[in-house]
C-alpha cells in the first residue's frame, strides 16, 4: 500500500511536470531560461577574470 | 546595462575559498592516512600495538568523519564562496560570518571531533561517529551555511534559479533536518526503532548532503568548461526533484531482513529501485551536455566532473541493485557495500568536489597552480579508485559465497586477506594522487589557473546573450509549480520521517509490548560499563548485533533478532559491516577466560583473526584484567541472554503474539536453541565422522584452528595455554576414541576454552581427528599388577565415582553440581598416560574441580588408581 504511493506518487509528479513541458512551449521556454541565464554569468565572470590578469600582466610589463 | 556594483569577480571572497579549500586538502590527507592505517591493520593487525588511540575502531571513526565533514565539507564550502557570487550575482551574507564558519566548522568540530572520537568520546553509530557535544557544533555550522548562502538566492526569483542553486538550497535546507535522525534520535529511541532512524541518515547524509552538492559542482562546471549551456535544463530539474522525493525514501534498505517492518522495508527497495531511474535521467543529461568534449577532456576540473558523472552512474545503479533482496542477502555486510560506499564518497562525490575546486582554484588571480601536479593527481585517483572499487566488489562476491555455503567464519577472512592487500595498494594510489592535488593547488605560479584556462580555451568569450524570458504568466506557473514541488520535497522528507522512522517504531514498540517477557533483564552497572567500551572500540563497526531473517544468517548465528531484545540498545549497536561474526547471541559461548585471553592476544587463541589487540585494557596479562576488561567481558556475556532466558514459554508467548507475521514466525520456527549454535553442548547427539579430508587439509585446519591453544604438535603447549585455564590438553599423553574425538569437535568441551566446531563438516572433523590420534603417544608405564589393580578399585569406588561415575563414564551423581562446571572425565573413551595420570592426581587440574589427592591417597593408592582407571579404556567398542 505505502509502496504504491510512492510509486505513484512519484510517477504523476514527473508525468505532470513532464506534461507541462510537451504541452506549454512558453513553459518549456520558461524552464530552459537559467541554463542560459547562468551560461552568461559564467562567462562575464571569466572574462572579468581574464581581464584582472590582463590587466596585472599589463602592469608589471610596463617600465618603471 | 550601467551598475555601480561591483563585478561579479569582485563578489567571489578568494580568501575563504582559498582558505576552506586548503583546509579541505589538509583533513583529507588526515583522513587518508587514518584509512591508511586501518587497511593496514587488516592484514597487520598488531601495526599499532595495543595503543588504543590508533586502534581499528577508533581510526576507523575518524576516518569517515574525516571524509565527510573535513574534506568533502570544506572543499563543498570553497565551492559555494566561488559559485554562490556566480550563480545569484550577489556577494555572499558577510566575510564575518564566513570566518565564523570557518572556524567552527574546523576547530570546533573536525579538530576537537578528531581528538574526542580518538580519546574513546564517539557514537557507534555510521556516518554520526561525531559525539554529541561535536554534532551541536555541527547543527550551528549547517545553520551558519543557510545564513551565509541562502539570502543571496531568494533575492531572485524562483523561475530564474539555475539547477545548481536548487541543489545548493536543497542541500542546505534538508541536511539541517536530517542530520539529527542519525546522530541525535538513536541515542533517544533504543534498538531496532533507533536503528530504523539510523538507517535514514546514512542514506540522507549521502543522499541529501554529500550528492545533491556534488551535483551542484557537476551541472556548474560542464557548462562553465565547455562552453555551452547544459542539454536540458528541463530533465536537470526533472532530476532535482526525482531524487529529492526519493533520496529520503531509501533509508531502510540498509536493514533489509531485519526485525523492522517488512512494509517499510519493501518500500525503500522501492524507492532505490525508482531513485535508479532518477539518476539515468540525470547521468543522461550530463552526458549530453559534454558531447564533444572528448573521454579524455583536455580541462582537468573537466576531467575530474565527467568521471565523477561516470562513478555516479555506476555507483547508483549499483545501488538500485544491491537494496534488491535478491543480491541483499548475498552480499550485504561484505566488502562489496565498503565498495560501494568508497566509490560513492571517494569516486563520484570527491572527483566532483576536485573539479569544483580547482575550477574555482583556477579563477583565484593570487593562486597558486601547478598543471601537471594536477594531471598526475587525476590519474592516480582514477587508477586507485577503480582498482579498490573493482578490488573490494570481487572480494564481497567471495565473502558472500562462503557466508551462504556455511563455510567457517575464519576461512572469509583467510579468503580476503589478497583483496585486503590489494586495497591497502589503491589507497597508496589514492594517497599518492591527494599530495598530488596538494601540489597542484600550492606549488607553481601565482596565477597560473587563469593563464591555463585561457590556454584551454583561447577563443574569447562571446557576447553576453539576453535569456529567453517567457510571458510573466509562464513565469508565475514556473514559479508555482517550483513552490508546490517543494513543498512536496519537504512533504516527502516528512514522510520518509514517518514511514521509515516513526511508524516502525510504533510497530516495534508495539511489537515489543507484545513479545517481551514480564520483566526482562537489563543490563547491570557493570555491563552498562562494557557496552560503553564495546560501543567506543568500534566493535560494532566488525561485529554485527542483527541476525538478519535469512537462512544464512540464521544457521551460523542462532534465531533472528527481535526488537524486544534491543529495548535497552541506547543507541543501538546493530552495525553494518561483519569483519568477525555476529554476536548477538556470544553470550555463554566462550568462558570467561577465553574473552581475557582474546582480547589480550587475539591471534594466541585463533591464529586467523585479524582482531586487534586490546591488551591496554589489561595489567600486562590476561590473568590482570583491569575494570573495563571485566566490563567488557561482562557485557559480551549478556548478548542473547534476555531472550534464551525468556525460552521456551517466552518464545511461545512471542510467536503467539504475531500468528500473522509470515517474517516474524522465521524468528521462533527457524532454531529450537535461541543461542549461538556454535556454542558447547552436553555430550552426544553427534552425528558420524565422515570420510576424512586430506591429511594435509588437517593440518591446515590444525594449524589454523588448533595450534594456538594445543600447540603444532599437540603439546598442550600454544601460545595462548599458558593463560587458558584448564590448561589445553597434552594430546600426545591421552588416547581417544574416534567417536570422544567426534564429541569434542561438535559439542566442544563445556566450562573449558574448547568450542563446538559445528560449522566445519564432518570430514575436516574427521581429518582432525586423525591427526589427534596421530598426535597421540600415552606411556602406560610399568605394568599393573592384580593386587595394583583391585587396590585402584577400592579406591576409585571409595573417592572417584561420586563424580565419574561407577563405570568411569564420568556421570556420578555428583558430576552436574560441581562447583566449576567441566565435566568428569569419561574414562571409557579417553586414557591418559600413566606419567600423567599420577600428576593429575597429585596436583589435580588447574580450572576444574580435580583437587590434589595427596593429602587423602598414598604414593601407592595414587599408583594403583591410575592402573585401575587406564583399564576402563574401551577403544572404540562403545
């Protein structure tokens, strides 16, 4: 009895959240956003980086 | 977008990152070397001498809390200064309380934990070795963490919130809950009840604190390192909340076959088997999402999270499988579950805990970074990992056959003594790839990380994209379905609590109420004080105290626990790992003597044994035990008594209680002798020597089973029989029959330090028996005259048959109330040489109730007795 909750439970969570996804394209849009959201934060960190180290290298290059 | 914020690489505090990050490799080595030293201690288990601050136990405590608080802790913090600024575009709460945090997490709790679980302060209990007074400090640290990352995140809105983040929350938040059902609640709820609890832990702290983090690290630094977004954020998050409702669910699978009830225990199968599917999906979506950067990616943190996406897979399905009842009755309690559990914590959750750190590392502009350390350290790790994986899964597979054919305890840990060796080899090439990893984040130029990445990837970054935003509607349903499903997350938590923590412990206490006898005995002061000693000395961590309901288990060990016999475990000792055999039922199977000398010199009584030496709990001898040696002796002697006190009526009345419960039935059909099934017997009901084994099989078994208290040569003379008393027998001064031979391999030889051999078949009976009779040269000295002989008579009547008996059959009235309760000699099937025979009359013997006779018989009344007894001998015409 308590298996079959589970079970069931479990499986009508991922069928709805499933479902949601085939059946509402904005949804779908929705949820695949932070992917790419987060792809850009990552990349602007690393470019911050990378032009920190520019930067310091740039430094110590120069001619006193 | 013009801010006058600072950039996002400003936000990220390098110092903390760099701080918990160094603090991380630091404990990890520890902790490595504390692994080191208790794989040693398998096959050299006097390595440490009897120091019982580097005893097996107690390293063994200190090395799984090393791993998980110290290394995997530490480096997940390194990874949440870096990430949380990245993921959330805000600087985490305040340095202040990341110092804060920093210093209880490493001085209040791994320092002082180390020291108190190597001083004998700890829990006996798996993944919560941790005493209390450390895990209060625990609690505080994971509340910290909430107040340190988790604003930075509720500042966004939920329908923004990459999958990583709901990792990092989800770890934050349900860690606090769990962690207190396996560290605190057994020490409140007793025995089977607290073991239920116990079980969810072991699971949670894996399942809610260890991989939800590492799956962080994962889902960060593949995009971060490839490039590219993740293939699906949809089947991320289908994942996320999969194995959140799941994870909590699969608690009870580590008591499968256990008295906790069956209902709970079929749904966590269920649960693993469904958390399995989970994680295909999730594996998948790694997968897919580094299509392209090669098996062998040339970025290192790259290279360290796609084996890490490897190891997962593998170690959940195996996972899945292994709570299945099937393979569970095989191989739970082998090598195989030390298998598992290293590939999960030093496979899958450490690779992905080195990729997050040096991709953090990498981006620190003041940091040290040495490459090729770094390539070496990966190679080593992944070499050493599959090889103690692979090593240890082969040597379970073993373990478990000879467990289910009944094979003797002894020749499991004989048979694993190569695997063991093995293991000790991959854990140097683990060790070698850690103080690799330290090289490769302290050594080389400052800076280095960035200039490499910018090796690794020379294109520049493109533009920054604007994300794909959705109608608000579609925001709000996003953000509502995200709020439902977490309610349902901690919904599920809830009911993981109820189903496989508080309703069994309805059920057992109910049980419990129903079963137990009136008044069953507890423990004694004394025996408290041993249980402390024993819980302490991580004797639960070889020995288990759960006779499980199979018939395996039910052969070698006796009847299957039930839950009333644990009323008084605080907290339970059930353990997960048999090194040694069972013990729940051990009480009355040794003498109290054969503890002393077991404990003192393990390897004197049973040459095989891998048991450390505990002779600090003793004044130099086993003659000399100090208190907590009597406590713990004492203690051992009460493991089964409740219930063989409670049998027959107890049993009856118990059975009664449950006419319905199929499994709990197994508890009272299965043995007819609640207790240990090896232990000494009366004599008779022997069944035949077979043909015997091979001469040579006899002297092995000799040498393996028999030396250590007879000698090589049936001398009496082994290292352990100075401390036995009686003393072993001189088998070279006694003649046997084969059918006195039988007797005393089966039943043993009751009061004396010699056990029943039941679990060896009857041609390694046999064989032995030839070799004792081989052994066997008694002189009969000078010859008996009739006058000797009627003498011998007189006087056998007159002061010897009250205890062996008018026919020497060693059943004289006085025989069952002897004051020491060795039995007479049968005199009809055993003869001593004539040498000896005056010896025992003139000094008796030592540990039995035999006296000197001197003061009561003549030179030549002793002479003539011995003649007299000597001519009772039968051969085998019995």
């Amino acid at each position: 009895m308590i298996t079959t909750i589970i079970v069931v439970a479990s499986l009508a969570l991922a069928g709805a959240f499933s479902l949601a996804w085939l059946l509402k394209p904005d949804l779908r849009e929705q949820i695949e956003a932070p992917k790419h959201l987060f792809h850009d934060q990552v990349r602007q960190y690393d470019r911050g980086v990378q032009d920190t180290r520019e930067r310091s290298e740039g430094a110590a290059d120069e001619p006193e | 977008m013009q801010t006058t914020e600072p950039a996002t690489e400003h936000r990220v505090d390098t110092l903390l990152v760099a701080a918990h990050g160094i603090a991380a490799l630091v404990t990890l080595l520890i902790a490595v070397v504390f692994g080191l030293i208790i794989s040693l201690q398998f096959f050299l288990p006097d390595l440490t001498g009897s120091v019982l601050p580097l005893g097996w136990g107690r390293l063994r405590y200190a090395h799984t809390q090393g791993v998980m608080f110290g290394w995997l802790g530490n480096a997940f913090l390194a990874f949440l200064y870096h990430a949380v600024p990245v993921l959330t575009g805000q600087a985490v709460t305040s340095r202040r309380l990341g110092l804060w945090l920093f210093g209880i997490w490493n001085f209040a709790v791994m320092i002082p934990g180390w020291i108190l679980v190597l001083a004998g302060v700890s829990q006996p209990l798996e993944w919560a070795e941790f005493p209390l007074a450390v895990d209060v400090f625990i609690l505080i640290a994971l509340g910290l963490c909430a107040l340190q990352f988790l604003p930075a995140f509720f500042r966004r809105g939920l329908e923004t919130l990459y999958v990583s983040s709901w990792y990092i929350i989800g770890a934050l938040v349900f860690t606090i809950m769990a962690f207190p059902m396996g560290n605190i609640v057994p020490e409140l709820v007793p025995g089977a009840a607290g073991a239920a609890f116990s079980g969810l832990w072991i699971h949670d702290a894996v399942g809610l604190f260890v991989t939800p983090l590492a799956l962080a690290i994962l889902y960060f630094v593949i995009p971060a390192s490839t490039g590219r977004p993740i293939f699906s954020h949809f089947l991320s998050m289908l994942g996320f909340w999969g194995l959140f409702f799941l994870y909590p669910l699969n608690g009870t699978h580590h008591y499968v076959f256990s008295v906790i009830p069956m209902a709970a225990q079929i749904s966590a199968i269920a649960a693993s088997a469904l958390l399995g599917v989970i994680v295909v999906i999730v594996v998948t979506n790694l997968l897919m999402s580094m299509r392209g950067a090669g098996v062998f990616p040339r970025e290192v943190a790259l290279r360290f999270v796609a084996m890490s996406t490897i190891f997962y897979l593998i170690v959940s399905v195996q996972g899945a499988m292994q709570a299945q009842m099937s393979l569970q009755r095989a191989v739970h309690f082998t090598d195989w579950v030390v298998a598992h559990s290293h590939l999960a914590m030093l496979g899958f959750a450490t690779f992905a805990a080195i990729g997050g750190l040096i991709h953090a590392w990498q981006r620190i502009s003041w940091a040290r970074y040495n490459a090729a350390a770094l390539s070496w350290a990966y190679g080593l790790l992944v070499v050493g990992v599959i090889a103690m994986f692979v090593d240890l899964t082969v040597a379970g597979l073993v373990q478990a056959e000879l467990w289910l054919d009944g094979s003797p305890w002894l020749d499991s840990v004989r048979d694993s003594r190569p695997y063991w060796i093995v293991r000790t080899f991959s854990g140097l090439l683990l060790g070698g790839g850690f103080v690799a990893l330290l090289v490769g984040l302290t050594t080389g130029p400052r800076g280095a990380g960035a200039q490499t990445l910018a090796n690794d990837r020379p294109e520049p970054a493109a533009a920054v994209v604007t994300p794909r935003l959705a109608p608000a509607g579609a925001g709000r349903v996003l953000t509502m379905s995200y709020v439902v499903a977490g309610v349902a997350g901690v919904a599920f938590f809830v009911m993981s609590v109820s189903l496989l923590g508080v309703w069994p412990q309805q059920i057992l206490a109910e049980q419990t109420a129903a079963m137990a006898p009136p008044n069953p005995l507890g423990l004694t002061a004394g025996e408290e004080r041993g249980r402390v000693v024993y819980a302490r000395e991580g004797c639960a961590y070889c020995h288990t105290q759960q006779i499980r309901y199979t018939d395996a288990d039910i052969t070698r060990f006796g009847s299957p626990t039930l839950a009333w016999e644990t009323r008084f475990d605080y907290p339970h000792l059930w353990g997960t790992r048999r090194i040694g055999p069972d013990l729940s039922r051990a009480g009355a199977t040794r003498t109290e003597n054969w503890h002393y000398v077991h404990l003192y010199a393990p390897r004197a009584v049973s040459p095989l044994s891998i048991m450390p030496s505990y002779a600090a709990l003793f004044d130099g001898s086993p003659d000399r035990p100090t208190q907590e040696a009597r406590d713990l002796v004492a203690y051992l002697e009460t493991l089964g008594r409740a219930r063989e006190l409670a049998w027959p009526e107890g049993d009856a009345n118990a059975a009664a209680a449950v006419p319905d419960d199929r499994w709990a039935q197994m508890a009272f059909a299965a043995s007819s002798l609640n207790a240990h099934p090896g232990r000494t017997q009366p004599r008779g009901n022997v069944p035949a020597l077979g043909s015997p084994a091979s001469a040579d099989t006899g002297m092995m078994l000799w040498a393996h089973n028999c030396a250590g208290c007879h000698g090589e040569t049936g001398g009496g003379d082994g290292p352990a029989a100075q401390w036995l008393r009686p003393r072993p027998t001189n088998l070279a001064e006694h003649e046997y029959t084969r059918s006195r031979l039988a007797d005393a391999l089966w039943n043993g030889v009751h009061g004396t330090s010699m056990p029943g051999w039941r679990d060896h078949s009857s041609a390694d009976h046999a064989a032995l028996a030839e070799l004792v009779m081989g052994f066997s040269d008694p002189q009969p000295g000078p010859a008996a005259s009739a006058q000797q002989l009627s003498l011998g008579q007189r006087v056998y009547a007159q002061h010897c048959a009250e205890c062996h008996g008018a026919t020497g059959a060693g059943d004289g009235f006085a025989a069952n109330d002897l004051p020491v309760p060795v039995a007479p000699t049968d005199f009809r099937n055993q003869r001593v040489s004539y040498a000896a025979g005056v010896g025992i009359l003139q000094d008796g013997v030592d540990g039995t109730s035999m006296a000197p006779w001197t003061d009561r018989l003549s030179a030549a009344e002793i002479e003539a007795v011995v003649h007299y007894v000597r001519s009772l001998f039968d051969g085998d015409n019995l």
